[in-house]
C-alpha cells in the first residue's frame, strides 16, 4: 500500500514535469511541476477508467497521468489568465 502511494507519488511528479516540457512552459519550480503532475495523474487515471483504458499496467498509468498533467496545466493556466 505505502509502497503504491509512493510510485504514484514518483510517477505523478514526472508526469508533471514531462507535461511542462510538452505544453511549453516556463520552469515554475519542481514542486509547483510535481503537484500538478499529481493532481493530473488522479484526473488522468479516473479519464481512463471512465472510458475503460485504465488498468493497462505501469506504461498506461505514465501516459494517462501524463495526458491529465497536460490538461492541469492547460487548465491552470486558463484561470492564471
């Protein structure tokens, strides 16, 4: 269980940090990456399994979390504005 929590915790700050890189932004800080990318791993990962791709294993968890970073920060930055 703790083990799990602290893979998702791993997986979601890269995620948030890939998401940056792809959505082109300005280096806010790691942690400001990582909570995005934790906040975009739970919204990818309950997207996958609303629409039944969600428990593919490890590499669909990466994708999704990364796919739901992405839209954290594009949304994030939609109210920022």
């Amino acid at each position: 269980m703790l083990l799990h929590l602290l893979a998702s915790l791993v997986i979601g700050a890269l995620a948030g940090a890939i998401a940056n890189k792809i959505m082109n932004g300005n280096p806010k800080g790691f942690f400001q990456n990582a909570l995005l990318g934790i906040v975009g791993g739970v919204v990818g990962g309950f997207l996958g399994d609303l629409i039944g791709i969600g428990s593919g294993g490890w590499l669909s968890s990466i994708l999704l979390a990364i796919g739901g970073s992405c839209l954290v920060v594009w949304l994030a930055r939609k109210i920022a504005k």
